[in-house]
C-alpha cells in the first residue's frame, strides 16, 4: 500500500492561541501590557492564569465553568482588577466575564476597543455574562481617567481605546514620558565597578532597584538603597559599608556605616 508523508510545522501561529491558553511565562509574553482600562476597572483576555487566581485568591469556583470543552476554545474577556470601594467594585468580582460593552458582544481586546466609544450616546455599560451591569457618562469619565494619568504620572491609564477615544473627541493627552527631573542623570552618574557602561546596568543585573528623587534645586540628589557598595576602611582598621552618594554636581563620596563589620561583605566588590 502507500505510505503518505506528512510535514507539520513546529512553529506557533496564531491559529494556536484560539480560546483560553495557560500562559507560562506572563511576564516575557508581556501580559502586563495587554489589557484596557477604564471606569476604575481593567479588563484583560481571560487566561487559564486568571481563574487559577481567582480560585486561589477569592475561593470562588464560577469561572471555572469556563474550562468545560464547550467553552474552553472560545476566547473571553476577564475583569482583572477593581478599584476598591469604586462605584465598580460594588456590582463586580474580580475574575467576571464580560459579555457586552455598550450593548455589543465582545470576546477580545480588539473587539472591546473597537466598541469602546458609544455610539449616538455618552452612556458607556459593560455587562458581564450574569447580567451585571455597570453605567458610566463616558465623557466625564473619560476625561477624569485623562486628567489622572497626567496629574499623576500615570501613563498605565492611558490604554489604546483610552486615548484613541480622547483623541475623537479632542481630549488633550500627554504623549510624551513624564521628565526624568534629573533622575537619569544621576542613575548615569554612577559607578561602574567594572560591570558595564552605566550603574544602571548593574542594578539591573544584580537585582538592586535604584530610585531617584529629585529635591529642590541646589540640594544633592541621592538614590534610595540598596546601591552599590564598596569596601572602606575605618579609623580603626576595620572594614564596613560604604554607600555611594548621588550628587548633582558629581558622584564618588563615600559614607562609611557607623555598623562596621568584619570583612565578611556580601556586597558586589568594587
């Protein structure tokens, strides 16, 4: 008889990723970036991840129903997170479906952008699949959530729907990053220790968070530690901690610790 041949590819398409998937690395699939918010609420593609969540968190079994074979190769949207005690969080859970925005069927990120804005009306609802429904006056609102993001330097609030919709209606935005109020120039200005071109670099590398505050002008501009230590040796001999010091008009002071310690340092070495 014959004996068939087949070629099937090993790459992933986007035919795979129909219905919920279990998402093993969030963050470099970049999961924290998928979403919209809106209306003191944020809505995501429901993943096998959220219910696990809502499970684990809240104890609540309903949206597992979801993982059924009728439904699991069917993609929906999730209500991730509320604001507590927000008009929102008083009518939903987290880990909801959501069934209709503004009366319309949608089970994706691009079917609930494309059906963000109202249509003849500035009534903005979002209903669920257990028929919870929550109303808002888009406008306000939508200019309220602009507002916020500006006022506060908050750029996660100014998702795609969010600011295509500011931008039909004339809602002035700001486009560009917040300025650095010097914070890149002294994250520049730190020592290397022989790790790379920037302390930034290292800080990365090493896991230390490095954050800058600036002051009023004139006063030294210092990063919050952990930073980078050195070796110092005391008066006495011994050796303890010494703290790099951020400065406006240069880096490199060291500020021994009062703790002194033998010289057992887990620090990264200088």
């Amino acid at each position: 008889g014959n004996k068939p041949s087949h070629n099937v590819t090993m790459l992933w398409g986007k035919e795979n990723e129909r219905g919920l998937q279990y998402v093993d690395e969030p963050y470099i699939d970049g999961m924290g970036a998928k979403y919209e918010m809106f209306g003191d609420l944020a809505v995501m593609q429901m993943t096998v991840n959220h219910i696990d969540a809502v499970l684990y968190y809240y104890g609540d079994p309903g949206p597992a129903r979801w993982l059924y074979p009728d439904f699991v190769t069917q993609p929906r949207l999730v209500i991730s997170w509320l604001q507590p005690g927000s008009y929102a969080s008083n009518i939903f859970m987290p880990g909801a479906a959501v069934a209709k925005v503004n009366g319309v069927d949608v089970r994706t990120l691009d079917d609930f952008r494309e059906h963000f804005q109202p249509k003849n009306s500035t009534v903005w609802t979002l209903e669920t699949d257990m028929g919870e429904v929550v109303v808002l006056d888009f406008n306000h609102t939508l200019k309220q959530q602009v507002d916020a993001a500006a006022a506060s330097h908050a750029p996660h609030l100014l998702t795609a729907a969010v600011i295509s919709a500011a931008e039909r209606l004339g809602i002035k935005h700001r486009e560009d990053p917040p300025a650095s109020s010097g914070c890149d120039e002294a994250v520049a200005k730190l020592p290397t220790h022989g790790h790379g071109d920037s302390g930034a670099k290292l800080a990365a590398l090493t896991g230390i968070a490095i954050q800058a505050r600036a002051k009023a002008p004139g006063t030294p501009l210092r990063a919050a530690g952990p930073v980078p230590v050195v070796r110092s040796a005391l008066k006495d001999g011994r050796h303890g901690f010494a703290a790099r010091s951020l400065v406006a008009g240069g880096v490199g002071r060291d500020r021994a610790s009062a703790a002194a310690q033998p010289a057992q340092l887990s620090a990264p070495r200088a």
